[in-house]
C-alpha cells in the first residue's frame, strides 16, 4: 500500500482516477476467486474470472461464461457489489465509506471526486457524491421491492423472487447488463410491467446524475426561481431523440424480420426494450443476432455513442454527439467568430474542443480494435459480429452477437481496455496520456490551409 500511496501521490488527478479504477477491477477479481462464489464443480478460467471482473466494474455486461451457471447464490451477491461500485462510481463508493468512517475528505481527494463526475468546481463535492448514492440505492431498493413481490407472484419461491427482484433491479440501474436467468431477460419477452420497470431504469441510469439531482431539485421545489442547467437540456433532449430514433429505425427495419407476424403492441415492446438498452443497458427481450445486418449495425452505432456524462455508462456520450450535430448544422464558412447556440445559451469553444478531441480519439481506439480483433480471430469472426462486440465494449452496453466465449485470450484483453477505457472516460484517458499542457507563452503568425 506505501508503494501505490506514492505513485498516487505523484500521479495527476487523471492518473489517480485511472489507479482507483485499475485497484477496483484488481479487488473485484480478488473477490470473485473467494471461496464459494462458483458453484461446486465449475471451473473457471482466470482470463475470464478477470473480464466479468472488468465487465462488472465497467457495468457492461459482456461475459464469456454463463452467470447462473457459474456462480453460487454468494457469487452473485459478489456480482451485485462490484456492479454498484462500478455503476455509482469508485470515488462515489470511497466517498461515501470515507464518510461513514469519519475520515477527512481533503483536496486530493475531492479532485478526484470532480473528475469521476465530470464537475468543474470542487465546492459541493461530497454533498453531491452523498446525494447520487442515496438516490441510486433508493431508485434500486424500490425497484427490487416491487419486481421481488411480482416475482413472488408468479414463483411461490420467496429466495429465488428476492434474488432475482435486487438482481435486475441492479443490474438495470447500473446499466451492468449482466443477469441470473442465463437469457438475459428474454424470458420476460411477453411480460410488459417487468420490462416497463427495467426501461424506467435504464434511463434513470444512464441520463446522468446531474439530471437526476435537478429534477428532484425541482419536484421537491427547495430552489427559488430553479432554472434546468443546458446541460440538463441538451442531455435529455438528445437522449429523447436517439430513444426514438432506434425506436422508429427497429421497428421500420425490422418489420419484414425478426418482428414480423407479431402483434403492434409486442412490436413495440421489442423496439422500446432494445432502444433503451443500446444506450449501455445490455439487457435484452430477444436474441439480437435474429435483427438484420442494418439493424445491428445502426444498434452498433448507437452503443458507440453511449450514455450521458457522469451517469452510469459509456462511449462517447450523448453531449459529444449533440455538440457535434450542433457545430454541423451551425457552421458557417464565412464567421471568423463562431458560436453554436442552442436553449438561448451558447457552448464554451473548450467543450466544442473536447467533443472533436473525443470523437477523434473514440473512433481511432475503436478502429484499431476491429482490425486487430480480426487479425487475431483469422477470419472466423464477421467483420459485423467484430464491430458490435467492439462497439458493445467501448460503450459499456454488453450487447453481443454471440461470440464472446469464443474469442481467443488477445481479443479479450482488447475488449477489456474498450471496456475499461469506455467507463473511466475519453477526457480522463486522453489527459492521463497526454498530460496537461502549460499555456503557450507565445504564438507564431498564422496562415491559412486549404480544408475540405
């Protein structure tokens, strides 16, 4: 421990995060080679104990072993801890025991705790980090209270209803992916309360916290004259549009396909459930490789673009792609002083900056994945199959086509660093690798170049 206190101490507040991160996936595996967590005559192979570990910690839910087939009743438990460290945050979970032990929080550890949720001030760190916990744990309590009971309903076994309630009931509001049935939630295709309640947290996962927080903010009404901040407004209104998006592009594509000679409203159900979950959930109601090519490959598009900032998923967020589209349809060839407008405000160039920085670095680190992966898996992958694991990873969803268990130990590790990097965040990784450039002193004359 003296040996990782000094590295942190010389490390940047990028770096620590990074370190926090890398010591939860290291205790998570250390957890689940306890004694009793799998079940009596399974054997595991530590390559794959260490990717449900990064899977769990990430909360994407890509696993090459079967979780009700593999871990005992204390296993699963074991799973449920590590997806609530992962999908709260490391820092939030350290801030919460650092409180309940009455340690001194100081001003290394609230930087850490803004980079973890994306805040830009460290004044109300903790009193934040507090409220997103309680909020999380409240939303999953109820949540399994009420599937417990409905369980209970259908099965009279009341040990299987509550582990089966708190384990969706995580699952779902971590985004985690992962699930006790061995079919995800397929066995639930025809059940629409259970899947209401799954999608409801879902989005309450992955909207982001900040969202979360000014919501009750305004419901309780304890803020005078409580405006929504942009950021609440472009997030919510972008996760809206691609909701519906996927919704309309899976029911269009697929109406001839998978979907076809089902009834409107099972159509719809499908269309919600696996809209929803592409946002970084993983949970699914059917088997997606039944979709099409052009479904799974807009289903990949989406799972790149992930879930909001300082919420439980991935990718490149739904901020970096709102930015995006804004600058786009903005631009103007002839403006020297550009701005993008948007809800009567205007975003900061630096956010504008980031998003590009984002995008950039997202679609190289994804690029050379696929190819890679294909390298490795000599042709017995399709180049599809490649780009949505890929695409599943880096967005911490944990849809798959199938072919996670079959890929060699390389393609694993590969998975594991998108997976990784998907949950720590593009901003963190790309200051931990380039590290914070001093302001320029001076500047050279400029000249313009031909673009485009």
């Amino acid at each position: 421990m003296s040996i990782f206190n000094k590295l942190f101490k010389k490390s940047s507040p990028q770096q620590g995060i990074v370190m926090y991160y890398l010591v939860a996936i290291v205790v998570s595996f250390l957890l689940l080679n306890l004694p009793f967590v799998y079940k009596s005559g399974v054997d595991v192979k530590p390559i794959d104990t260490l990717f449900v570990a990064v899977s769990g910690v990430s909360v994407t839910g890509l696993t090459p072993i079967n979780i009700s087939e593999t871990f005992s009743t204390f296993g699963q438990i074991i799973i449920m801890v590590i997806l609530n460290i992962g999908g709260i945050g490391v820092m939030a979970i350290g801030t919460l025991l650092w409180v309940v032990l009455g340690k001194r929080i100081g001003i290394r550890e609230r930087q850490l705790i803004m980079l973890d949720n994306n805040k830009d001030t460290m004044s109300g760190t903790v009193k934040l980090i507090l409220d997103i916990v309680k909020t999380m744990l409240a939303i999953e309590f109820v949540a399994a209270m009420l599937l417990t009971f409905y369980f209970y309903r259908d099965n009279p076994d009341l040990s299987y209803a509550i582990m089966q309630g708190f384990f969706v009931s995580v699952s779902a509001t971590t985004n985690g992916g992962l699930d006790i049935t061995g079919q995800s939630l397929i066995p639930y295709a025809n059940d629409y309360f259970v899947q209401t309640i799954v999608m409801f947290l879902i989005i309450l996962g992955s909207i982001g916290f900040p969202v979360l927080l000014e919501v009750k903010a305004y419901i309780k009404n304890r803020i005078p004259n409580f405006r929504f901040s942009l950021f609440t407004k472009i997030t919510t209104s972008t996760y809206l549009f691609l909701f519906v998006f996927g919704v309309i592009i899976i029911l269009v594509l697929e109406h001839n396909h998978a979907l076809q000679n089902m009834s409107w409203h099972k159509s719809l159900f499908y269309a919600l459930f696996n809209s929803s979950t592409t946002r970084s959930a993983g949970l699914q109601t059917i088997d997606v490789s039944q979709f099409s090519e052009g479904t799974n490959a807009i289903m990949g598009f989406l799972m790149f673009i992930g879930s909001s900032p300082s919420s439980v998923g991935g990718g490149i967020r739904t901020t970096t792609f709102a930015i995006l589209i804004l600058f786009l349809l903005n631009y103007n060839n002839n403006s020297e002083k550009f701005s993008i407008k948007v809800f009567n405000r205007e975003i900061h160039a630096m956010d504008v900056q980031r998003s590009f920085a984002v995008f950039t670095m997202a679609s190289l680190i994804t690029f050379a994945s696929i190819v890679s992966i294909l390298i490795i898996e000599n042709s017995e992958m399709t180049l599809l199959e490649v780009f949505f694991e890929v695409m599943s990873a880096f967005g911490t969803c944990g849809l798959s086509l199938g072919i996670t268990s079959d890929l060699h130990s390389t393609s694993k590790v590969i998975l594991m660093g998108l997976m990784f990097i998907g949950r720590v965040g593009l901003i963190s990784f790309i200051i931990m690798l380039g590290g914070r450039k001093e302001p320029d002193k001076y500047h050279y004359p400029k000249e313009r170049i031909q673009i485009g």
